[in-house]
C-alpha cells in the first residue's frame, strides 16, 4: 500500500514541474524571462479556489470527467518505473492495462465534451477521437518492438532490462521506438505540433477546447491530470534510455536529469515549430506507424 | 442432465400452451414468463452445475433419428454458451414482455412468444446436441423461428425485405453445414459427434471441412463478407429479438467452429491464418461501417460484426498455438474467445435493450434527430454508459477482461513462434488497437449524441422513462459487466477451463494458476482506481463546500443564438475517420449548395455504403437473376410438354445406365 502511495504523491508532486521547464525554455527561445518554474503549481493551487460555473445543459456526466481524467492519471502511473525504483504494481499484461486507462479517460473526456452541447467542443471531441484511433496503432506497434526486444509483457520490464545488451543488440530499433513514441506522447498530450495549448479558443483545436466549460475545481483536476499523463508518457520513453541495475539514488537523479532533458526537448520543438495544419496531422502519426513498423522488419530481420 | 431435460420439457409444454392461447394475449404474457423463468432457470442451473462440478454429461434419448440417435451432452463448453444463452433469453424475453405491451400487433402476441420459445428451445439444442443430424434439426429450428421473430412487424416493407435476405442467407449456410457433416460423417462412419471426435481425418477433408465449416458457420457469425444479412435484419426486429439474435444466435456460429475445432483437431497450416485474416477484416471492417451508420440499431449490428472479428482473433491464436504445440497461448487465445462470447452478450444485450427502450419512447432511432435524453431517460441512459464502456473494452468493465485475454495471446505468440505467423499476428494486434479506438469514437458519438447536449426536437421535454420491468433486465446485465470488469476470476477461470477441453492434449493445471495470477493483480490496480475515485469524490464533495457554484448557459463562444439543432451532430462527429476511410468505405455524399442571394434549399447527406453488399453480392444476385430468367422459358405451362421433359429425361437416365 505505501509503495504506491508515495508513487502517486511523487507524480503529484513532480507532474506540474515538467511544464514549468516547458515554460521556461519556451521563454527563452522568446527572449523573454517567463514565468516562474513553479507556475504550473500555482495555476493548479488558485484553480482549486475559485467558484465553479456549470452550463445549465450539462448533466452528471460532466461533473464525473474531472474525478475520471484524475483518477485514471494516477492509476496509470503505479505501473511505471521512476528510474530505478520500481514500480509498486507490475504484472503479466499490466501495459496493456496501462494503455487503455488512457482509453477510459478519453472516453469520460470526449463524453463531458460532448455533454455541453456545444459545437466547439463537439469538434475538438470528434479530433481527439479521430487522431487518438492513429496514435494508439503507433503506440500499440511501439509495445509490439518493446515485447520482441525484451520478450515480456510488463511494462517495467520492457522498458528497462538489460539496458546495455538490448541497445546494442537492438539500438536501431529503439531508436525508432523513441522516435515514435515522441511523437504519440506529443499527440496524445496535444502538444506542438499537433495542437497550441497556450492559445485558447481561436487557435487551439483539441484538449482545450474539450475542457472549455470546465471551471474551478474540476478545471484544475483536468489540468493536473493532462499533466500527470505528460509526466507518465515522458517517463515511459525517458525509462528506455535508463541503465538497469542503477543505485537507488543514482537511478532516480539520472531518472530526474532525463525528464529535465525531455521537457527542454518539448520545449526547442514548441519554440521552432509551428502547429501542424489539422487535415496534416494524420500525416504526422503514419509517418510515426510507417517508422515503428521499420523496427518491426529489423526485429524480424534479424531474428530475434 | 435431469433438469436440462426437465427445462426441455417445460419449454416444450409452454410452446403448446401459448400455441393454444393465440387469442387471449393477457394470459399469453403470464403464460409466457412463467415457462420462460422456468425453463431458462432449469436450464441455467444444470449450466452452472456443470462449470462447477466440471463433469460433462452425455444422454441417448430412446428416440431414433435417420443416421442416429437423439444425444445430448453437457460439457464445458456448451455450458459457457448455455449460460449466456438462457442468462440474455430469459432478460430480453422479460423485457420483450413490457416492450411489446401496448405495442400494435397485439393480436400476434402469443404466436410471437410461442416461437420465443421454440427459439430458445433450439438455441439449447443447438449448443447440447451431440449427433450431426439433431444439430442440424435444432439449427434450421433456430433460423427459422428467428425468422418469424424478426418479421414481427411485418406490415413494413422493408422488415419483410430484411427477413428474406435473412432466411435466404441462413439457408446458404445450413447447405454447407449438410456436406460438411456429410463429409465428417462418411469419414468418421457416423452422424455421432463422440465418435467423429475419435476419428483421424486427412488433412486435405481437413482443410475442406474448415472452408465449409468457416463458411457455413461464418453466415450466422456474420464474418465480413458473409455479414450483409446482419445490418438488415438486426433494425428490423423487435429490440429484444435482436438483442437476442446478436448476443447469442449469431455466436451459434463460433460455437460451431469450435465444435468443429474439438471434432477434427488436425488442420492444415493456414487455417489459423484464415481464421485470424477473417477476425482482422471483419473486426475493423465491422466498427467502420459502424462509424459510418446514423441509425442506432444498425450501428449495433455493425459492432455485433467487430465483436466477432475479435472472438475470430482469439480462436485465430488458439488454433495457432494448438496446431504449433504452444498449449498456454493456445489456451489463453480460446478463453478469450469464449470470455469475449459471454460478455459480448451480456454488454450488446443492455446495449440493444436500452436502444430499444430509446426507439420505444421517441419512435425514432436515427442518432441524429435525438439529443439530451439522459435527463428524460435516466436510467435507459446509465445503463447505455455502461454498455458503451464495457464494449469498448475499458477497465472495470467485462469487453476489457476478454480483450485482455486476446491481446495476451497475440503479444505471446508475437515473440514465441516462427517469423511468418508474427507478421499476421503483429498485423492482428494493430487491428485491435485500431478496433478500440475506433469503437471509443463510436460509442462517445452513439452516447454523446443521444444522451447528452440538449434535445434536437420538440417533444422531448413529453417522454418518461420505461417501466420498472423493461429497466430491471437491462440493470440485470450492467450488474453482469461491471462484476466480471471488477471479480474477473471466476469467469476467467471457467473460461480457461473450457479453453483446456477444446485443446485435445490435457494441460496441467499449473498452467492455469500461471495465467490466473496476473488477473489477481490487475484486480488489485482496478481496485487502487476506484479507491482514487471515490477519493476524489469525497474531497470533492467536501472541498465544494464553501464554493460557490453557479449555472449559466453553454459558452457559445460570443454566439448568443445558438440553438439545439446547431450542436454537433453524430455525422460531423465521426467525418474526420469516415473522410480519411472514404475509399473503403465508399462514402457517397449529396450536396445541393446554396444559390442566388436567398439560397431555397441547402442539403448535405452522406452515406457510407457496404461495399461487399452493393459491389458484390448484388452482381451475384442479378447474374443468378437473369441466368434463372433465361431458364424460365422451359416453364411454358402446358401439362403436355412437362409429361415429354419427363420422357426425356427417362430416357437420358435410361442411356447412362445401359452405357
């Protein structure tokens, strides 16, 4: 019970952390201070404070999303590694578990969109939907490699046995991995170039205009969620290139500096890229099924 | 066996008391629900009974046949499938009760539950018989009381359309289903299905016996292309009819596959390749039509299709593992076949129960003329959430149990066999990917469009929920789903069992517990999110307190008309994955674009079209058309001319016996 207890706490804790190095490299590229690192928190903490306004249209449906899109974030979490501490829960199948909590908080998401009535959130439901269907085959190819290479079904072990014999004996193919799985994380979390979170209404396309009619309270458990899933993702691909048999500190610190190097990466792609033209984003995610299946005929190439 | 024989009996008696009562529909109603509990409870207890004692019986009834006798069996597998069929018979024939009450036809009412009954009868029959001819007795029995079913309303033109191409289609199927028995039978020297089951068959009548049987059986499973009778006949009947047909008839046919699985044991190669392309094209093919239907009940059908693709996956891997001697993966891959056989019937059951309760208070099931009923429907709508989880197979609820189970033994076989079977295999795991997210998209556009936002027409605001005795079946099988998605084990562990009696090698039961374990611990992750939920709920709770809460309208975006008519329709909902299929799907599109300056009328309608229905067995139908039309001129109507084609053909046979 601890051990997944103080897993939950350490993604709380963290999560919003990610965003706030996000934010900073992003000002950089501006030229501009930015806000603080800690503003992702201090945005999540005035949010929990502030009234709630609820459409007259919506029904108990809405006010479930929140509760769901939290819950599932954090469940998700208990089956991943933080470096070298593992995880509280693993069993034989658990990422496939892993996977469609996503799956159950998509179907709450786009539902409490969809139950406000409005058009705008209707489109941004209908988007989610759509390039969620395309993410989840490159994810799903992703777990194929991962499986080959490590020849088990818990994530924790896909990720990261036998570090150094896996890269180089299959490196090309995680490369592949890693490059594929970038790109999902950045779809799944509407991220540039898929999506502009930080424009609201006129520009942004998916996750934010689902979230429109969400206020306060429930506005700030989503928030936290979408951060937490962002946290969860980029540790699933930071775990990839995290040596095995690591002491407990030095495991975590190298853990720490590669989600450090994660969100500054995000943030260099934010800061030189613009947001895809929506009908191209399908475009974006075969390319990344078109790379993960290249690993596929390597891995069965070389017989593995 | 007493009491499977004693609920054979009772059902045998009500089928005479309502034949009997055809004019007295009050009485037929009680007449009809005392046999039915009877007989669906008898039935159910000896199902029960025979998963947990795990004895399996055989019975010869002193009553001959032609080429046999009467047997009937009990083993494990047939219990699986009689615990969902008498489970989803008795609710929807429950449910059927309120549904018809006051309904037109009232003077039909008791021929319909008669053959209610004669169908549930032979659904049992079909899943108990033991010798090929009872089998094929009970199946015929089955299509046609269907028939009759789905015809109940059968003033309409195109539920009689529906029911033909149904009964024509069915008996294309049982045609194959003769030569197949046939051929087993000539080999094995009887109609018995123990003593086919100890026969050897050659690989090649092997190979045979499979295209017939995957043909004969695929007609009823309703495997892409054999499926267009599905998506016609489920809208035309009565809902608790099709949620019977699609919850258990059609799973008739992959109870045959595997009777046909356990029978010959042997097959060549590239039958599990065939078995798994099958499951992959009906499986996507199946939930992209469905994204592209506007009507709720053919949208089920559809997903009925997906459903099966999905079960033809796992039997696909079974097979595999069993031909190859990987006995765990082999055994994974069929109980998930058959977990994914009981909860597809009990979560499309709820789904198409709760569409009927829909179609029954707005008259309409087009998606798109509906909107906002979760606050006039409550409990209709609750109960559609569910079922619209548990299909898309997410946690805590049944369809992710079974999907688990298949996806187990796809990963498994992905890294144990040889390099040509993984690439079908990787392909299989990529379709159920797409098959999940695809059926999300369906299910929030299906449930968002119909429950949720504001209603789309006038009258909405006149409806009220069904009566208690149409809600309490439907929360029957949500109660079902929910505790296999929270207390899997004991499902799963009946199913393995079962799994273990359709591969013809025993397996030790350590094998059992190996797999079995897993399932414990993501019974304690399920339990870790719902103590986060109810968590969050209380905090919630207690943190909105001291808030303030207040109402107000939609944010329209600085548009202040807006009206329920301009919310997001299902059709726009599901354009952005139909537009990038259209080439499959063969979307058609009419558009009458706006003129002049005060443009009279704007239209816009798609349509996405089956294209094995129109491009391909709509030829077949015209070419036997007109080769029949040209034949017809040997039918001139004069006696005189008949009594010479017999002459002739005398004198035909009479040459090739001298010769």
């Amino acid at each position: 019970m601890l051990p997944i207890f103080s897993h939950i706490l350490f993604v709380l804790a963290l999560s919003p952390l990610l965003l706030g190095v996000i934010g900073k490299t992003k000002a950089f590229f501006a030229g501009r201070w930015g806000p603080p690192l800690l503003q992702p928190w201090y945005d999540i903490a005035k949010l929990f404070r502030k009234g709630v306004v609820y459409s007259t249209t919506t029904s108990w449906v809405f006010k479930l999303t929140p509760v769901v899109v939290m819950a599932t974030a954090l469940a998700s979490c208990i089956f991943v590694p933080w470096g070298s501490i593992a995880p509280p829960v693993y069993f034989w199948g658990d990422a496939l578990l892993f996977i469609y909590l996503y799956g159950l908080m998509r179907f709450f998401l786009i539902i409490g969109a969809l139950d406000t009535g409005s058009s705008f959130e209707g489109m941004g439901a209908s988007r989610e939907a759509a390039f969620s269907c395309l993410s989840e085959i490159v994810l799903f190819m992703d777990f194929i490699l991962l499986v080959m290479v490590s020849k088990s079904l818990v994530l924790c072990n896909m990720l990261n046995t036998g570090f150094f014999s896996s890269w180089l004996s299959m490196g090309p193919v995680l490369v592949l991995v890693a490059v594929s799985f970038f790109l999902v994380m950045l779809v799944e979390n509407s991220r540039i170039p898929i999506d502009d979170p930080n424009t609201h209404l006129e520009l942004t396309m998916i996750h934010e205009v689902m979230v429109l009619d969400h206020s306060g309270y429930d506005l700030g458990l989503i928030l936290w969620g979408s951060y937490i899933k962002l946290f969860v993702l980029g540790s699933v691909l930071v775990s990839l290139f995290v040596p095995a048999h690591l002491s407990p500190l030095t495991g975590v610190t190298f853990f720490l500096c590669g989600m450090g190097v994660l969100g500054i990466t995000i943030g260099v792609v934010e800061s030189v890229m613009a947001r895809l033209r929506l009908n191209r984003v399908p475009h974006l995610l075969i390319g990344a099924f078109v790379l993960a299946t290249l690993g596929f005929i390597v891995i069965l190439l070389k017989g593995a | 066996m007493i009491l499977f024989s004693v609920s054979l009996a009772l059902l045998s008696a009500g089928i005479l008391c309502l034949a009997l009562l055809r004019h007295k529909p009050r009485w037929a109603e009680n007449v009809f629900l005392v046999f039915l509990t009877l007989g669906c409870g008898s039935a159910f207890i000896s199902a029960v009974d025979t998963l947990i004692r795990q004895e399996s019986f055989v019975d010869r009834l002193p009553w001959s046949l032609p080429w046999g006798e009467v047997t009937i069996g009990i083993d494990f597998v047939s219990a699986l499938f009689l615990l969902a069929v008498t489970l989803l018979c008795f609710l929807a024939g429950v449910y059927g009760i309120g549904y018809l009450r006051n309904g037109e036809h009232q003077q039909d009412i008791a021929g319909h539950f008669c053959l209610y009954l004669v169908f549930l009868m032979s659904l049992m029959l079909v899943v108990t018989a033991r010798n090929a001819v009872l089998f094929l007795l009970a199946w015929e029995g089955m299509s046609v009381s269907s028939y009759f079913l789905i015809t109940y309303h059968d003033g309409n033109e195109e539920v009689r359309q529906a029911g033909l191409l149904y009964l024509i289609a069915a008996h294309i199927g049982t045609l194959c289903l003769w030569v197949m028995f046939i051929l087993l039978g000539t080999q094995a020297g009887s109609m018995d299905f123990g003593r086919m089951s100890a026969a050897q068959f050659p690989l090649m009548l092997a190979g045979v016996v499979f295209v017939l049987g995957t043909i004969g059986f695929g007609v009823k499973a309703g495997f892409i292309p054999l499926h267009i009778w599905l998506p016609h006949a489920h809208p035309a009947a009565p809902s608790h009819v099709s949620a019977v047909l699609s919850g258990v008839m059609i799973k008739m046919g992959i109870y045959g596959i595997i009777r046909l699985i356990m029978m010959v044991k042997h097959f060549p190669p590239w039958c599990p390749a065939v078995l798994t392309a099958i499951g992959i094209v009906s499986g996507v093919g199946g939930v992209l039509y469905a994204l592209g239907q506007h009507e709720i009940k053919k949208l089920l059908a559809y997903h009925s299709i997906e459903n099966i693709g999905i079960i033809a996956l796992g039997l696909g891997i079974g097979l595999w593992g069993q031909l190859n001697q990987y006995h765990t993966i082999a055994v994974i891959g069929y109980a998930g076949a058959l977990l994914h056989v009981f909860n597809h019937a009990m979560f499309k059951g709820l789904l198409f129960l709760s569409a009927g309760s829909v179609i029954r208070q707005t008259h309409t099931g087009e998606i798109d003329h509906l909107g906002g009923l979760l606050k006039y429907l409550p409990w209709t709508g609750a109960l559609f959430l569910i079922g619209s989880l548990a299909i898309c197979g997410l946690p805590l609820f049944n369809g992710f149990i079974s999907e688990w189970l298949v996806y187990r033994a796809l990963f498994e076989g992905v890294f144990s066999f040889p390099m040509e079977p993984v690439i079908l295999i990787g392909l299989a795991i990529i379709a159920l990917a797409l098959i999940g997210g695809l059926a999300l998209m369906c299910f929030t556009k299906a449930f968002g469009t119909v429950f949720l936002g504001q209603a789309r027409s006038q009258h909405a605001a006149d409806l009220k929920e069904n009566s208690a005795p149409m809600i309490a079946p439907m929360a029957v099988l949500a109660g079902v789903c929910v505790w296999i998605g929270i207390f899997p084990q004991t499902m799963v562990s009946f199913c393995l069992q079962g799994a273990m009696r359709i591969l013809p090698t025993a397996t030790n039961t350590a094998d059992m517990a190996n797999i079995l374990r897993p399932v414990q611990w993501m019974v304690l992750s399920l339990f870790v999110l719902i103590g986060i939920s109810i968590f969050l709920v209380l905090f919630r709770r207690m943190a909105m307190k001291n808030m303030s809460v207040a109402k107000s309208g939609t944010w329209g975006c600085g548009y202040a008309a807006a009206s329920p008519r301009m919310q997001y329709t299902a059709s726009s909902f599901a354009s952005p994955i139909v537009e990038l299929f259209r080439e499959v799907l063969c979307l058609r599109r009419a558009k009458a674009r706006p003129q002049q300056i005060f443009p009279e009328k704007v239209l816009v309608a798609s349509e996405v079209i089956d294209a094995s229905e129109h491009f391909f067995w709509r030829r077949i139908y015209r070419l036997m058309q007109e080769v029949c039309g040209r034949m017809k001129s040997i039918q001139c109507g004069y006696a005189q001319i008949y009594v010479l084609y017999i002459f002739i053909f005398l004198f035909l046979i009479l040459i090739w016996k001298v010769t």
